[in-house]
C-alpha cells in the first residue's frame, strides 16, 4: 500500500506540475488528495511506528524459559484454563530490566486471551498491578507491550482472565525489537481522513461552487452509495446482527409477519398456564419468581387477555418482513431489513437536505449541502442503527425516513407560487405512515404549519373552498392510515388509539406507571446534558453507567438519581449535547433570528424544540431512558441546529474564522457519533472473525501499545 500510495503520489504531482488538470475545482479535488497520500505515509512509518525506532535502542534481548502454571490451568498436549480465579502463569529471579514484553501463544484457532499483567521490582517486593491486555493470535503488534517497572523486575505474573480455546505458550521474551508495522487499514483511514479536512477547509475554491441537482447527482450518488456500503457492511459485521437472531424477544417483526400471512394480528406464540393464571402478569418481580423469562414466557412482547401481540409499529413489517415471508415462506434477518432501513435513511436525509437548501437557501455551495448531510445523517442515529443492528431500532429507522421523506415533499409541493397537490399528497402520505412506524415521531406533522402556513392563512389554498383539491389530498392519506391503524388497534385491544405498549412483559408494570412529574426532570438531564466519558482506550468514550458482565449475564450500574421510583434506563454516552455540543445553536435558535431573518423558518425551528421537549417527556414518562430514544428527537434538534448554521454561512459577512469553528465543532460531533459503533465490546466475544476486525481496529489506533 506504501508502494502505491508513493506511485499515486508521483503521478497526480506530475499532472498538476505540468497543468494537465485545467479544472480549478478539480485541481483543489487532487492536491488536497496528493497532500494526503504523502503525510498519511509520512505518519504510517514515522509516529505509528515510534514503537519500532525505540525498540531498536533496548539491550539485553533474551527469551524467559522458567515459568509456572498455577492450578487454574491445566496443560497435557495443550493447555486449558479451568478456574478463571486462580489461572496465571508465572515467571521467578528475573532480575533484568525490561523494557517490553514479548508473548506468544499458538492455538489451532484464531485465539483471544484477556489477560492482566502483575510485576514485583526494585521499588516493589510484592507484586502490584501493572495493567491488562488483549492477546489476539493473528494480530501481531497484539504480542507486544511495553511495560513501565520502576527498576529491574524481579518477577512477573501474567493472570488469564478469559481465553477463547486451548493454547501452547511457545515463548516469553523481552526488550525484542519491535518490527515495522505497516498497517494497509490505517494507511487508507488516515489518508481519507486528512483528505476529508483538507477537502471541507472553508479556505478553499469549493465552497464557491453552488448547489445544482443536475450538475451534481452523479457525486451524490456516489456519496450516497459509499455511504449506504460502508454502513450496511459495518451491519453485517455486527455480531449483534446475528446474536440477535437467536431471541425470541428480537423475532417478533417474524412473528407478526407470520400471524399477518394467516389473517391474524395475534402472535401464534404458546402461552404458559402459568402466566395464564397470574392475578397480575405485569409484575416483573413476581412474574419472574413464578416464570422463567425466555423459557415460560416471551419478554417484551405484549400480553392481552390470554395472547401475545407486538406493540412495535406495523408498518416496517409491512414493507419488508411480511412480503419476504409471502415471497420465500421463510422469515427475513433483521439486519436485512435494518440495511434496507439504512438505505432509505441515508437517502432520505440528503434528499430532505436538498429540498430544505433549494426552497430556503439556493446560493448554498454544494460543500456546505455535504457536510450538513452528513452530520445531519451521523447526530441523528444513523451509527446507532448499524452499531445496533435490532428488532428495536426498526420502527424508528423507518419512521425518521418516512418523516424527512414526507418533509421534502410538502417543501416540493410548496416550491412554486401554487400547491402541488400530488407532492402535498405524497408528503402527507409519508407523514401518516409514521404513525405506524414510531407513534411519537407523528409530532413531526406540525411542521406543516410553518411550511404549508402561508396557503392555509394568505393564499387560502388549503382548507377552504378555493382549496378543496388540496384539501383532500393533504387529508385523505391521514384519514386512511388511521383508519386501518384504528381498526389494526381495536381487533387486538378494544380501543382505537392503544398499541399496546402498556401490556408489555418488561421491566415493570407499565399498566400502573402513570405519570410522574419527577420523572421529567431525570429524563431531560440524562438525554440532554448528561455528561460523558472520555478515556484513552479505544473507541476512546465510555458509556455511563458501566455495563457489567457477571457469570455471563449483563447488568447495568445502578442510575446516579435521587428519584424513588422505577427507573429504566440502559447505558449511553453521555446526553445529546455531550456528542453533539454544536446543536446547542439550534437549541437556543431565538438567538439568531436576525440571521435566519425568515419567519417560516423561525417558525420550523419553534416547532424543532418544542416537538424535541415533548418527545423526551413522553419517552420518559411512558418506557424510560434508553440510547436509541436519542434518535426520537436528536433529528429535530439538528434540523433547527442546521437552520442556524445555513442561515450564519449564507452571511456574506461572517468571518472564515467563524466557518473554521462551526467546521470544526461538525467535525468533533461526526466523530464522537461515529465510535459509538465501537462502544459494546462485550458483544463480540463468541464471534472470531468479528471479534478479529475489533481488535484490528482497536490496535490501529491504538498504536502506542
């Protein structure tokens, strides 16, 4: 990769020395790449391999042949761990200075050893703890790390606390030099990663180039399908995609998929006698000290008088596991119906972008259009959505698509002096489907007030007799899909406007959680403007509280609150704000009201903030506090955040400098947004290629092990 890094290099410094390139965009486009290509090699074997440099000054290079097994591990030809409390290997008098460790292991499979390192030395006759590391048999800069003792080690204590299979330990050396690593995954990554910097300084010619459709859908697309591959490629990389799988609790969208081919909105799910004859089935506590959860009963779905239901939104069944089951007789993964759900998000959002830019700010440079899709894209969920490729995800992916689709219609039905009353059909159509996707995102519908205000107050368009056609083609889809959600509704609970979410099988008693006012402040801090953590080990963020993981069985921290209740809640990074602190412009938008000087768009942040408050409310008082409620109304917030930022760019007097920051503070939200793929480790162990890819990545940027 260095060879053709340095070729490439050659070649684009011929072509612009000798002005082959005449285009003064497309020149920019290639010494930004040229630039890239030479630092990112410059960095591949300068500072990602200041390891091998040092190395090559350590003396006293030798191998460590006396060493001991404790009791917890048991060795014949190979050697297995059989008490994880008492499994350590141990080496005696060493009496040397050691600079780094060497350790090799051998396996006849791809082997993952966790493992914590414990050294007595000069300034320590008993033995202290050093540190911990993760062993991986194929990557290679994993067998080395550099220790730091205070004087000459004494003696050495490597603890096994989790291996995946048998192993050989073929040799234990120290001070050895470190080879080169030179790193093909890291080489690509940092050069697109300086090429991307270099390319969105606002310094540079391309911001001057405005926003055409025509001129640019074929760069569109192209970042719109690498986009949709990577993602969807990070999907199928996801040992969540197939974890999963092996659940009840995340089959229900097959289940009801099933029910729905035979007639039936009733899940055809076995129900146990015993839960048949409790007083109250709602009582977690109970239940589960009668009832063995996963076994006897189906945790999360719905129960109602004797039969079980889903209360997840129908819709996505609709479009995508109901056909798959009609067409193959089989039921579809999720992470397929999720990759397709990407898909439509991704092109949704650059689609809601571009409509959004052309009725409001047409003299947007096509730049400023990429960037603010992106991030739009990244703060909204969209790393979530693959980094948690779930049954539980689904209705929301869905119901943001079908909410910026339907956004962008009603901008296109609102593009010319008069109503399109087909775009204004389609918008409302989208708009309803919500509904039926995620029942909280319908909020998004009072955006029509802002952009369909005009017609209905002024131009009386809409909702008056001169606007009949309109009028019925903005009302019929809402009137349709509420009429089969009502009907939908009533077959299974006997009222129009219940889905079902009260009778759940979860963690409490959903029928009698009521509304608590205390609640809502505890649901606006840990959603908003809790902090989160940043550490120095990859993906270099934690989520709060900690999982913990004991006798194979995930807990959670126990919530830092006052509040005497019921709390669910599950680990997060922090509150929006913490991963996304730009969006505190489209909070506080009143602000800026000189600078978005346009009374729609005011109005469409108004609405923004207000519709993000009651989401959070609702969420909270009606299920809990949960990451991907996040994606609920973070969309809102960036929608209000990107007002403001457009409004600010299309300033003819705002500094570079100012550009530079807001750059800059996009950039860090992407960033943050975008290692929370990384963030639940736990879930890859059982899964060796996937677990193989992690540590990759966690050994490439962490280069300084």
């Amino acid at each position: 990769m260095i060879i053709i890094f340095i070729i490439a290099s050659i070649i684009l410094a011929i072509l612009l020395k000798k002005g082959y390139i005449k285009n003064e965009y497309l020149k920019t486009v290639f010494k930004c790449l040229l630039t890239s290509l030479v630092i990112a090699s410059i960095l591949e074997v300068t500072l990602f391999n200041f390891r091998h440099y040092e190395s090559l000054l350590f003396k006293n290079e030798r191998n460590l042949t006396h060493y001991n097994y404790s009791d917890g591990i048991i060795c014949h030809d190979v050697c297995q761990v059989i008490d994880k409390e008492n499994a350590y290997i141990e080496i005696y008098n060493i009496d040397s200075t050691i600079n780094n460790i060497y350790l090799d292991f051998k396996s006849n499979d791809l082997l993952f050893i966790d493992y914590s390192l414990e050294l007595s030395d000069e300034a320590n006759k008993l033995y202290y703890e050093a540190g911990s590391r993760n062993y991986v048999s194929k990557i290679e800069n994993s067998h080395y790390l550099k220790v730091n003792p205070s004087g000459k080690v004494k003696n050495l204590k490597i603890n096994i606390l989790e291996s995946s299979g048998s192993f050989n330990l073929e040799k234990i050396s120290i001070n050895k030099k470190v080879p080169l690593f030179i790193l093909n995954s890291r080489l690509l990554i940092v050069a697109l990663a300086i090429f991307c910097i270099l390319i969105i300084n606002p310094k540079n010619n391309l911001y001057k180039l405005k926003y055409n459709f025509k001129k640019s859908q074929f760069v569109t697309l192209i970042i719109i399908s690498f986009l949709s591959g990577i993602l969807c490629f990070g999907t199928l990389l996801n040992p969540k995609s197939y974890s999963d799988n092996e659940t009840s609790q995340y089959s229900q969208y097959k289940n009801l998929a099933e029910s729905l081919s035979k007639g039936k909105f009733y899940l055809n799910l076995k129900v146990n006698d015993k839960l048949l004859d409790l007083e109250n089935p709602y009582d977690t506590n109970y239940r589960d000290s009668q009832l063995r959860r996963y076994k006897d009963y189906y945790w999360d779905y719905s129960y109602f008088e004797g039969k079980y239901y889903t209360y997840f939104g129908i819709v996505p069944c609709l479009l995508t596991y109901l056909p798959y089951h009609l067409l193959t007789h089989n039921n579809l993964p999720n992470y397929i119906a999720m990759c397709i759900g990407i898909v439509f998000f991704i092109t949704s959002s650059f689609f809601f972008m571009y409509e959004l830019i052309k009725k409001y700010y047409p003299k947007t440079s096509y730049m400023w259009y990429t960037i603010l899709s992106l991030f739009f894209l990244l703060a909204s969920g969209l790393i979530v959505f693959s980094g948690e490729p779930t049954f539980y995800n689904m209705p929301i992916i869905y119901g943001l698509s079908f909410s910026l689709l339907g956004l962008s219609f009603w901008f296109k039905a609102t593009s010319k002096e008069n109503l399109n009353s087909k775009y204004l059909g389609l918008g409302s159509l989208c708009m309803a489907l919500v509904a039926g996707c995620r029942p909280q995102l319908l909020l998004g519908s009072f955006f029509a007030l802002p952009i369909l205000g005009k017609y209905i107050f002024k131009k009386r368009e809409l909702f008056s007799k001169k606007g009949l056609k309109n009028t019925f083609w903005f009302c019929l889809p809402y009137l349709i899909v509420a009429s089969f959600l009502m009907y939908y509704n009533y077959s299974r609970f006997g009222s129009v406007f219940d889905f079902g979410a009260n009778y759940n099988l979860t963690t409490n008693d959903m029928t009698r959680r009521g509304f608590r006012l205390d609640r809502i402040f505890l649901g606006l801090y840990y959603f908003l403007f809790a902090p989160g953590q940043i550490t120095l080990k990859f993906p270099f963020i934690a989520p709060l509280p900690e999982k913990i993981i004991s006798e194979g069985v995930s807990t959670f921290a126990p919530l830092p609150t006052s509040y005497l209740g019921v709390t669910v809640y599950e680990p997060m990074f922090g509150g929006f704000f913490f991963s996304n602190l730009i969006c505190f412009l489209g909070l506080l938008f009143f602000k800026f009201k000189k600078q978005i000087n346009n009374k729609e768009l005011f109005t469409f942040s108004l609405v923004a903030v207000i519709s993000t408050f009651l989401i959070i409310i609702a969420d909270t008082e009606m299920a809990g506090i949960l990451p991907r409620y996040l994606s609920d109304f973070g969309w809102l917030l960036n929608i209000s955040t990107i007002i403001v930022i457009l409004s600010l760019v299309n300033n003819a007097k705002l500094s570079i400098e100012v550009k530079k920051l807001l750059i800059t503070f996009l950039v860090i939200s992407m960033t943050f947004n975008a290692l929370t793929f990384f963030l639940d480790k736990v879930s890859y162990s059982g899964y060796d290629i996937l677990g193989y890819i992690y540590y990759h990545f966690y050994y490439l940027f962490m280069f300084w092990l």
